[in-house]
C-alpha cells in the first residue's frame, strides 16, 4: 500500500464549516493520514478548531494573502507526503475515503490523481438536490469500475461534461512533478489544472466509490461565483483557449469540444429559467446576454 494521505485545507473563512471539515478527518477508518491547514484568513482564525496535540496535524499560517490558487498552490508544496487531497474548507469526507484512496492509488500506482464519487449536502449536512450534479450524472454515469482517463479523447469528454468533482481529488506529487494551479483563473482552475494534465499524457482515475460530501451553501465561493456570472465567463474563456490549442494540435474533438461549450450554455439556460420562474427578470437578463454572446459565430 502507498503511505499517509495529507489531507490540505486550504482555509480562508468559516470556522464553523471547519470544524466539521476537521472531525471528519479524525473520524477516518484508516488511520493512515496527516491533516495540514494553510490559514489564507486575515485574522489566522483555523488554528482554534484544531487539536495540535496530535502529531499528525499541523497548522500553517500564510505571512499574506495569496488568494484561492495561491493558496492551493502552497498547501501542495507544505505536504510531505506523496499523496495530497486539497480537501475544501466546508465540505467533509465520508469515513471510508482514506481506505478507499489508498486501495486505488495501489491500484493504480503512475496515475497523476485519483477522485471518487460525492454525496451532495446542504449547510447542516442534510443532502440537496443540484441540477449541475445531477445532469453530469446522467451525461457521464460513473458505472461500477474505475475509469481511466488519458489522452486527448479523454480531454474532449472532460470538456463536454466535467464529471470530476475537485475536491475529491487526490493528487500524487511525484508524478505532477512541478505543475500547480494557474493564478489567471479563480473559478476553473481546477478543469484548467486536469485538462493540462490530460494533454500531457498523464492518466486520471476515477473511483466507483462515494467516499464524500461536498457542500453546497450560499457562502460557497463557487455559489458567489455563478451568481456573479464569473463562473460561466472563465469556462468560456478556458474552452476557447482548448478550442485553439486542439486546433494547433490536430485533436478534433479537443477543438469541438472547447468552442461548444455545451455545459456553459445549458447551465446558463438553467439559471435564467430559473430566474424567470422566480420573476427575478433583472438577473435573468445578463445571464441571457452572456448566452447569445455565446452563441455568437465568432465566439462560440
């Protein structure tokens, strides 16, 4: 078997969604991680919810602000062991997530990064339907098998539906070598970061098992994120630069796939009908105008 897992936190606000985050590390079956938060917060608020007494957590303070790529840039480099989750700030780990990690990073032992399935919860734990979740369900079904994703096939069905969810993640260190996250982006890094790694020739795997639960609340960053329309204009962005690059390289489906971008517009579709069932029309405006910016033929 492969050594600990590091589980990194990259912290910046929210104490109470922390200590949940943290107990549920300590409520692991297997016994085999370290815990390391990196405080990005002004008041160096993380290290009050953590029991520094065990000699498998350790808490780091940022002497600035690095932001969110920063950040998760600096919990990879603090980590001393070859497998890394960034393992968010709000959201907690089922209790089998270590063991079963472990058992495919065995498994799988030159994979780049390995992520399995999540549950979808609300503030208080309680699950929530989400629409995005659930159509990348239905469009990418995970099946009962790992899957193995390499190559530029794998990126074209990457970018037509994402079914990675990030945090989940976990990354092995001595195969992404020097390759961290790209501080242009604060929404797609991480479909940056994993696109980069496919068209490298590197492999992800993905895992059967729900072995998470990510946590969908209205102070989540990706929450402020879509409501500020950020989200959608970064994927745009990022597709188009595939769209370029698969071009360049005489991948097809790479370039087909970035100037689509059918899970931007469908997404965008859904939050206007959302918006207009709500009679929120002054919201579902820009979000129609981004659309048909979109749409354009010298856009999309």
């Amino acid at each position: 078997m492969p050594g600990p897992i590091t589980f990194a936190v990259p912290f910046y606000r929210g104490l109470e969604y922390l200590a949940r985050t943290v107990a549920s590390v300590a409520a692991q079956t297997a016994p085999e991680w370290r815990l390391l938060v990196c405080d990005d917060s002004p008041g160096g608020d993380a290290e009050r919810v953590l029991d520094c007494r065990d000699e498998r957590v350790r808490y780091v303070r940022n002497g600035r602000t690095l932001g969110m790529a920063g950040n998760w840039n600096r919990c990879l480099d603090l980590a001393d062991t070859d497998l890394v989750t960034l393992l968010h700030a709000d959201d907690e780990l089922l209790p089998e997530y270590t063991q079963v990690i472990r058992a495919g990073a065995a498994a799988f032992p030159d994979c780049a990064a390995l992520f399995c399935g999540a549950r979808v919860i609300g503030p208080t734990g309680e699950p929530v339907f989400s629409f995005v979740d659930w159509v990348k369900r239905v469009l990418a079904p995970v099946g009962r098998r790992p899957r193995r994703l390499s190559g530029h096939r794998a990126l074209a069905r990457l970018l037509r539906v994402n079914s990675i969810m990030c945090p989940t993640v976990c990354y092995r260190r001595n195969v992404i070598g020097p390759r961290r996250f790209d501080p242009r982006w604060r929404c797609v890094l991480d479909l940056a970061f994993f696109a980069r790694v496919l068209a490298d020739g590197d492999e992800l795997v993905g895992l059967p098992d729900v072995a998470y639960a990510y946590r969908r609340h209205a102070e989540n960053a990706t929450a402020g994120y879509t409501q500020s329309l950020l989200k959608f204009v970064e994927e745009a962005a990022l597709y188009d630069e595939w769209a370029a690059e698969g071009a360049a390289r005489g991948w097809s489906a790479v370039a087909r796939a970035g100037r689509s971008k059918v899970m931007v517009r469908l997404h965008l579709v859904f939050r206007a009908l959302q918006d207009v069932a709500r009679c929120h029309f002054a919201a579902a405006w820009p979000k129609a105008q981004l659309l048909a910016r979109l749409s354009a033929p010298d856009i999309g």
